[in-house]
C-alpha cells in the first residue's frame, strides 16, 4: 500500500497490458478483498495509515482523468491555430 503499492500496480497491471484506469479497478478490488484477510494488530495500524493515502490518490487521479482538454483549450481560446508557422 501507499506510494510504492500504487507504483507496483502499475508496473504490474502495465506488464499484463491493463490500462491505468483497469489497474486502478483491480487494486481497488484487491484492497477490498485482502482488508478484511490481516491479521496482526500491526498489518492492520500499517495499512490504516497508507489507505487514506491510497484513496486520496483515486480521487486525484479520477478528477485529473476526467477532465477534457478539449473544453478547457476552448474555454481559455485557444485554437490550433495558436502556433503559427514562421
């Protein structure tokens, strides 16, 4: 879990060919399944302290996917025609 979980999903979700948002859906099923599997006192402090680290980055990274670059490039008037050719 934490920052070195998240980065390890997606060396391992990329090798199997998943996308970003696939590897997200499979380490979010897998935090649901595993949770309820620790079994120390100190497995369960460990992961309480990254998971809010951890959905915090799901957030982030779903606002930050969802934006359309598209309306924004419009909204700010920006065409492709921006560059000129000299």
């Amino acid at each position: 879990m934490g920052a070195v979980g998240i980065a390890r999903v997606f060396s391992y979700c990329g090798q199997k060919g998943l996308s970003p948002e696939e590897a997200l859906k499979w380490y979010k099923q897998k935090i649901k399944l595993a949770a309820p599997q620790l079994q120390t006192e100190i497995g369960r402090r460990l992961a309480k302290e990254k998971i809010d680290y951890v959905y915090s980055f799901f957030k982030m990274f779903e606002n930050e996917n969802s934006v359309d670059l598209a309306k924004i490039l419009e909204k700010l008037n920006v065409t492709q025609n921006v560059v000129k050719k000299g």
